[in-house]
C-alpha cells in the first residue's frame, strides 16, 4: 500500500476556468508507482475552486465563466464582505458552489478520467495568485 501527501503549486493565473490536468501531473511523478487508487486534490483557498469538465474545446471554459458571473455577479447589493474587492465576496460564492476538492481514481499510474474530461482551476479572483493544492495519493 502506498500513501503520498504532497502540495503542488499552481502558476498564477487570471480570472476564468483553466485546464490543469497536465500542470498538476508535471508534480506527481509518484502517481506513476501506483496501479490501482485513488488521487484527492485539495484546493488551499476560499475564492478558487476545483471541478472536472470538458478538455478538449476552449468555449465550454468561457461558457463557465460566463455563466457563474450571471449567476454570482459582482456588486450586488446583498453583500456586506466588501473589504478586499468588489471581486472577493463572488470569489467566495463561486467557490463554495464548485467545491474544493476531487477524487479521481488512479489506474495503471495515471489519472483515470473520461475521454473529455479534464481537472480544471477554476480562479474566481481578477488577480488571485499562485494556488496550493494539497495531493494526496493512495494506492497499490
């Protein structure tokens, strides 16, 4: 039985939804020493969020951002936390709507996704940083 807890750190990107299957699995070498298992992936923030979706067409990402920004725009009269930004308390939201953490299983050393799936960040910030996410990997 293998057991690996490590945290990764994700580049900083702008605001939207951003494919980053590859950008996690560059910092897993040790994914490859387990054939059957299953991967956690912990999102560190309150205002970036983690999801699975489509990987193969960049409009499904612009379809998302767009939508959670309807659904969740900036502004709005309801909210009191206004401290950091008119972007800060929808950051909030967004992310406890989406969730901050996945499972996916691992077979045969690699992430076991669909054929169009993908692991995306999802920044909800204009400006939010470098983001840690805590891996932690269990297998045979």
């Amino acid at each position: 039985m293998i057991s690996i807890q490590k945290k990764i750190i994700l580049k900083s990107k702008k605001r939207g939804f951003h494919l980053i299957t590859h950008e996690v699995l560059a910092q897993l070498s040790e994914i490859k020493k387990i054939e059957i298992g299953i991967a956690h992936l912990f999102i560190q923030h309150t205002s970036a969020s983690l999801t699975l979706n489509e990987n193969a067409t960049p409009d499904v990402r612009v379809d998302l951002e767009n939508s959670m920004n309807k659904i969740v725009p900036e502004g709005s009269a309801l909210y009191t936390h206004r401290f950091e930004g008119s972007d800060d308390m929808p950051a909030h939201i967004k992310a406890s709507l989406l969730g901050s953490s996945l499972t996916i299983p691992i077979t045969n050393g690699a992430f076991n996704l669909g054929t169009w799936q993908g692991i995306y960040l999802c920044e909800h910030r204009n400006d939010g940083g470098a983001r840690n996410i805590v891996v932690t990997l269990f297998g045979n």
